[in-house]
C-alpha cells in the first residue's frame, strides 16, 4: 500500500444474512424505469428495445438504519424503494444463464433523487448526476444470498412514510429481470465481486421531508430504512 497524503475513506461494507464477513460495495449501477405504472407517473415511456442506466457513487452510500440530513439543492426529495442484487463473480458479456450463476444475493434498496433536479436535467437533455448521485443517496440493507432466497415471483415490494404505505407492488412487474439486466449491462462493463444493481422503483413516489422516516421492504428480505434529519 502506498503512503497516502490523506486517510483513505472507509470502504462499505454490509452485512450477509448468515455470514460473519460482509460484502465489499464496489460499483452501484441503477436500471431506470423498469416498471410500468412508474414509468407513467413520470410521465414518460417505458424503452422496451433495452433497458437504461446511471451510476450512483459506492462513496455516497450508507448502510440501513442511516438518519441524514435533508440535502442541499431541493425542494422535492423523493424515496424510491428497490430490489438490489450484488454480483459475486466476474461476469462479461454474459447469457442469461451466466448471468443468474452469477448473482451473490439480493437486498433492499432506496434510491434517494433529488427529483426536481433530475426532472429539470432530463428536460435539458443533461446528465442525472446532481439529481441522483447526492450524498447519503444510497441507502443499503442486509443482502440474502441468492441460495436462501427466490425465485423472484411476486413477492411484495413497499415503502411507508411515517407508517403510511406509499409504495406497494410485486417483483412480478419488473420489465426487465434480474438475468436480462446482467446480460446486457455486462455488454459494456466487465462486472465484478462487489458490484450493485438496483433494479429499478414501482410507483408511488413521492416526497419525504425533514423529521420523516422512511421504511422499504421486500418479502424474505431484511427491509431497509432512512431517517431524515433538518439540514445544518
Ligand atoms: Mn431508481
């Protein structure tokens, strides 16, 4: 190792339901609009030719449990609750059978946005990153192995606000499937141990503010929760 002028920044790491050692956060890639009925709240079409994606930064993640300030830069902070799946082996150009073989576990996910700005770049054909690359934008349950859990059916995915249910659909209306989105994303990256996909959130979102909390879950999944706090 290298000295270094600064500390390096602590790795993330979260917790493996059953194991003593945690998984290692490398990449964190996001599928966009992979359900219909959110597709359409956003008032925009679902691509059916292929699924898209932007990347979230491992550096801006935090673990579940997590209570953060509201950010900076908006006025309309939106949850949005997701299936992640971690990748367990190296995976390149991979067909839908090498692609599930290699899928380490699943977890609950939010993909916290800044949607007013990600709103705002879209229209003006401008990358995402201000509108979904903020800090604490990530929020990261406890992973089930892929083993202990499936297949992907129609287990429930949900979200409460302040005990309200907000979000409330099946795995079952995901467009693309967990196999279809390795297989196509590992066209362009060469993926590894470490790497996240969120795969995408159903309808239902909204916005949460300061003093709120939110919870996600996913059946036979340890759920995922977020508290915001006012901004300093
Ligand atoms: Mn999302």
């Amino acid at each position: 190792m290298p000295k270094t002028l600064f500390p390096l920044p602590d790795p993330l790491t979260i917790p493996v339901r059953g194991e003593t050692d945690e998984f290692p956060v490398g990449r964190i890639f996001c599928v966009g609009r992979n359900y219909a009925a959110h597709a359409a709240e956003m008032g925009v079409e679902v691509d059916r030719e292929k699924p898209f994606y932007f990347t979230k930064s491992s550096a801006n993640a935090v673990a579940t449990g997590a209570s953060v300030p509201y950010p900076p830069g908006t006025e309309n902070f939106h949850y949005e609750m997701e299936l992640a799946l971690a990748i367990g082996a190296p995976v390149f150009r991979a067909s839908p059978d090498e692609a599930k073989a290699a899928i380490y576990g699943y977890g609950c996910a939010l993909d916290m946005t800044r949607r007013d700005l990600q709103i705002s770049e879209r229209k003006k054909q401008r990358p995402w990153s201000l509108g979904k690359d903020l800090e604490n934008g990530t929020v990261l349950a406890p992973l089930t192995k892929a083993a202990d859990w499936g297949p992907i059916a129609d287990q429930r995915i949900w979200l409460t606000l302040d005990d309200e249910t907000k979000q409330d659909a099946t795995l079952a209306e995901l467009i693309w499937s967990v196999e279809e989105i390795i297989s196509h994303l590992s066209g362009f990256y060469h993926l590894r141990p470490g790497d996240l996909i969120l795969t995408g959130t159903p309808a239902g979102v909204g916005p949460a503010l300061a003093g709120q909390q939110m919870v996600g879950g996913i059946d036979g999944l340890d759920p995922v929760s977020l508290s915001l706090t006012v901004l300093q």
